[in-house]
C-alpha cells in the first residue's frame, strides 16, 4: 500500500516534558487510521505536526513524499489545500450563515459566480446529508449532529484527498454517532479519501478505522484493532478491557471490513 | 498538459482536455456560464481527452447537463462519464427546496417593529434596574453577599487603572479651555477671567463628563464583553444553575465597583484640570501662581465642586447598567457580541449626556 504520511522518529518536547519520544508510523492511501490515547499523551500535537501547525523537535513528517519542515511557506500552503480537517467543537465561524461559512474557503482560493457558489453549497450539504434549507441557517441554530456534519462539508470544500478529524462523534447521542459514522465510511467509500481521526469513542473505533494508533510511553503502538485489543500493556488492556471496552469485544467487532 | 476548455457556443460543443482539479474551476465555470447564455439546441460535451475529474467540477459538468435537460434540450457525453456521477446518484433526496426568500416587509410592519423594538428595550431597561435596585436592597443585610473582594476588584480594574488615561485627558482639555478663553477674554480685556472660565468648567462640568466619557468606552465595552462571553459559553446559566443570582454576583459588584470608582476618577480629573489652567494661565497672562490661586477662591462658590462630583457616582451607575445588561443580552454569536459591546458604549454616553443635562437644568432652577 502507498503511503500518504509517513511519520519518522518523531520527538516533540515542551521544556523538559518529552511528549513524543520516537513516533513512527505510516498512513496509507484509502484507510481510515484511529489514533487513540489517555488525556495527556500528545494526541492533538500529534494532530497538530501532521497538520505542519507544528514543527517537531527531530524526526520528520512526510505528506505525499514530501517533508513538511522543508517546505517553502508557499509549498506548505499548496499542500495545506489537500487537507479538509475538522475541529472538536465544529468551530464554525459563528457570524456567517452555513453558506457562507462553505463558501469561505473557496471564495478565498478562487473567483466565481454567485450561482457557481450556490450549487457548490447544495453540492456539499447534500454530501453530508444535510437538507438544502440549513444553507440559510446560522450556527447557533444548529443541533450538534449538524454543526459536526457542517464541519465536515466545510473540510470537504476544495476537495481534499487526506482529512483529519478530531473527536468526530464526541459529544454526539449514539444515534447521531453511528449516523456520522456511516457518512465517513460512505465518503470514503465513494471519493477514495485517506481519513486520519483521533477519537475517544470505542464504537467508532471498531466501526470505521481499519488501522488504529495508539500513543502509550511516549511512543506508539499500530496494528488492527482486533491484534491492539491482544496487546498485553497495561494501558491498552485498561482502555479496551475496562467495562467500556468490554462491549465491544462482546460484539466482536466490525474492524476489517 | 494541463486542463482545457474549448467551447464552440454556436453548435452547443464543449471539449475538455486532461485533468479537471478543484483549481481548474474557474476555467470550467466560464465555459459552461458562456454555453447557458449561448443556449444552443443540443449540448454536448466531449470528454474522449479528458483525465480525472474533482467533485466539484464533476459536479458543476452534471448541473449543467441536467439544465439544459430541464429546458428541453439534448444533453449528451462523448466518453467516459467523470466517476463522480455515480456517486452523484447515490446522494440522498435534499427533501424539501430551499426556503423561499422571505419577502419584504412593507413599511408599516417595519415601523410598527421598530417602536415595539424600541419600547420593549425601554422597558427591559427599567426592568434592568429595577431588580438591580432590588438587588441591592436584599442583598445589603450581609457584608458576605455584597461580595467585597469582587466590588473592590471592579473598583480597581475601573477605577486605579484608569487614572493615567483620565489625568492626561483632564490636563489638555484644561489646557485647550484656558487657551481659547485667554485668547477671546483678551480682547475685552478681561484675561483674568480665564481663571473662572478653567475652574467653572472643569469643576462642574468637564472633570465629570470627560471622566464619564472615558469610562464608558473603557469599561462599559469591557463589562459588555465580559459577560457577553461569559454568556456565550454558558457561564451564566451555570451560575443560576448554581442557586447564584447573576444579579448579586455579576452586575451588582460592577455596579458598586463603578460607584465607587467614578467621584475618584472625578477628583483627579479636577485636580489636574486645575493644575492645567494654572500652566497655561501662568505662562499665557503672566499670573503668578499665588494670585491664580487667591483668584481661584474668589471664582468658585461652596457648590462648585460638588456640582460635578455629586453626578459621578450617577454616571456610574448608567454606564455599568448599560455595560452589564447590554453583555447578558448576548445570544447566539461572536457578531452579536461586538454589537452589543458597541450599542453599550454609544448607549452609555449618550444616557451620560442626557442626566447632564438634566442636572444642568436641576441645579440651574434650585440655584445650587
């Protein structure tokens, strides 16, 4: 399989804190990669270097073949384009109207007619699954399940070919969750996207990734969720044994697919 | 090579070469928009050269296919269909239309909005104070629930660290008063009236207004914003969640905080005012200091300076109550936000300007 990222030795420090000590792994093209993690094991500078919002401290971060830290500002921005990333809270930006706030991104790179614009909106509410009529609402009016389903439609804008996705389902009814869940498999399915998405949720863990990440000791540990679940580290047995974790082990697991 | 579009507008034929990407667009746009208003009897569209296709302009190619279906006109592909249709297809229903454009109002529903806008703020207004003023009185049996620390903290933040700004401004708008009287006394020869002129209008007017003005813009907007936020992050309903009234814990202590701030603020004000006139009135008409001040006494009676300073602590009340209620109001979105700090502001002075008028004409009939 082709690698989309590939993270090398990667070493992140805050002072004397070593949040990252070594990461090493690879995105391929087409799979949706789960990083997991407890509170505090660097999941979002993780993120946050794959991104190239942050330099690491040795290592490198290749997207496509290319490494990001030596990159040309310019270079950096042409491939920052490729990416559609969503944050944890939507962060919409509050004064524009659904529209507008998927308009922005493409207004910005390019000049078109008003109509182009509009049919571009239809294009990416009906992609979300979003009704026509949310176009002309405000993000205060939103339900959590549309400001994240907006979120995604707004990543989607330039038609990107890697998507991040930070805590996707947090904060979502199960009902909501699965449905999102469903969307981003059906969109990868449908546009050969490569998904990276950090996730706390164990029911989507086992529904979408087909590879999981999981940051333990400063390093990380990748493999398939069924082959993590058997990893002996005390952590991992915590988080995918604890009485949370044991659901889904019950239910088998749909990793795979 | 990179992506092209050859249109031939008369016989309805567009011919699109190599790779369409999401940056290719624009390019796409123009030809299809110079096709539509060409509106030939058959499209057709010539794809045998064409690469890979974004969503984007796939779907742009598909929307206008399916216009000219629509108007009753051929529509064909020469080729291989860009991928993205099919998925086009999967796409579920968008149910209902778009929301028809609400229609616009006549102007009599506008005027009519317009008043009950107005008149429901006057009254939320009052509202506003009236349970401040309840408040308080409720509030007032126990030290602990005044909440001291908070009214000394607003009183510091409004008040301590406002001096530099309100000093310097007192100080040149003395100045600016002392050197334009100087100048027209002169010509009746009465300079020496430019005492009275400076001491008059700092002490009862200038000092306060001036101080006035200041604080709204630096605390009233301060105030609004601060619970604005507080607001959008639901920090005030936490509060009420709590048993907390945000009334006792919000907007009472800035209140106070602001009370007490403003007579401060007032007599600094007053002072380098003063100190100002006696610069300019020194160096412009050669009055030795001594005489400025034997001439100061004359000048100003018993009430001069309590006239200003009796309205600060009134001035504060009105632009901590606009700056508090104007922030709770505060729904929805950061755009709100900003308005609402701005409507705070503009509110605050103007609500400062109307009681100094008032006073103006109060203190006029009881001879004070």
């Amino acid at each position: 399989m082709e690698a989309v990222i590939r993270v090398r030795d990667v070493v992140n420090r805050f002072g004397a804190q070593v949040v990252h000590d070594g990461v090493s792994f690879e995105v391929c093209r087409g799979e949706i990669f789960g990083i997991v993690g407890g509170s505090g094991s660097g999941k979002s500078v993780l993120l946050r270097t794959m991104l190239g919002l942050r330099y690491p401290d040795s290592g490198s971060v290749e997207v496509e073949g290319r490494d990001l830290s030596s990159m040309h500002r310019e270079e950096l921005r042409e491939i920052k384009r490729r990416y559609g990333v969503t944050f944890q809270q939507g962060a919409l930006f509050s004064s524009l109207s659904v529209a507008e706030n998927l308009t922005l991104p493409v207004a910005e790179a390019m000049d078109l007619e008003e109509d182009v614009y509009a049919s571009l909106v239809e294009l990416r509410l009906r992609m979300v699954g979003l009704p026509l009529d949310t176009a002309a609402k405000f993000p205060a009016q939103l339900s959590g399940g549309m400001v994240k389903r907006v979120a995604l439609a707004r990543a989607l804008a330039l038609d990107p070919v890697l998507l991040f996705l930070d805590e996707p389902t947090a904060g979502l009814d199960p009902i909501a969750a699965s449905e999102f869940d469903e969307l981003v498999l059906y969109l990868r399915r449908a546009l050969d996207l490569t998904i990276v998405m950090v996730t706390h949720d164990l029911d989507t863990l086992s529904r979408t990734c087909d590879r999981v990440a999981v940051l333990v000791d400063r390093r990380v540990i990748v493999d398939t969720l069924p082959r993590i679940q058997k990893n002996e580290h005390p952590w991992i047995r915590e988080y995918f044994h604890g009485p949370r974790g044991q659901r889904i082990s019950a239910a088998g697991g749909h990793v795979g697919a | 090579m990179a992506f092209a579009a050859e249109t031939d507008a008369a016989a309805g034929r567009l011919r699109l070469t190599d790779d369409c990407r999401m940056a290719d667009l624009p390019v796409l746009a123009d030809a299809l928009a110079g096709l539509r208003e060409a509106a030939p009897r058959e499209l057709q569209v010539d794809l045998t050269h064409a690469g890979e296709f974004d969503i984007g302009p796939a779907w742009l190619l598909r929307t206008a296919l399916e216009q000219a279906r629509a108007a009753d006109r051929s529509a064909r592909i020469e080729g291989q269909p860009p991928g993205h249709f099919a998925f086009f297809d999967e796409l579920p229903d968008p149910g209902a239309g778009a929301a028809a454009e609400s229609q616009a109002d006549s102007w009599l529903i506008r005027f009519g909005r317009a008043i009950d806008y107005r008149v429901g703020n006057s009254i939320t207004s009052l509202g506003f104070g009236g349970r401040t003023l309840v408040t308080a009185a409720r509030v007032s049996t126990s030290l602990r629930r005044l909440r001291l620390p908070s009214i000394v903290r607003h009183a510091y933040e409004t008040g301590v660290q406002a001096i530099p700004v309100v000093a310097v401004i007192a100080f040149l708008i003395a100045i600016i008063l002392a050197y334009i009287g100087a100048q027209q006394l002169r010509q009746f020869g009465a300079e020496i009236f430019t005492v009275d002129l400076v001491a008059i209008g700092v002490l009862r007017e200038l000092g306060v207004l001036l101080t006035a003005i200041m604080v709204a813009g630096r605390t009233g907007s301060a105030y609004a914003a601060e619970l604005g936020v507080m607001k959008l992050n639901d920090e005030v309903d936490a509060l009420e969640s709590l048993g907390l009234d945000p009334f006792e814990v919000l907007v009472l202590p800035r209140v106070l905080g602001l009370v007490i701030a403003m007579p401060l603020l007032t007599i600094v004000a007053d002072a380098m005012g003063l100190a100002g006139g006696a610069l300019l009135t020194t160096l412009l008409i050669d009055l030795p200091s001594a005489q400025y001040l034997a001439r100061l006494d004359s000048a100003i009676s018993d009430t001069t300076f309590w006239a200003g300073l009796i309205k600060a602590p009134v001035f504060g009340v009105l632009i901590a109550l606009t700056g508090t209620m104007r922030g709770l109001q505060v729904r929805e979105s950061s755009r709100e936000l900003g308005r609402l700090t701005t409507v705070a502001v503009v509110q605050a002075i103007f609500l400062v300007i109307f009681a100094d008028a008032l006073f103006a004409i109060f203190f006029l009939e009881i001879d004070f």
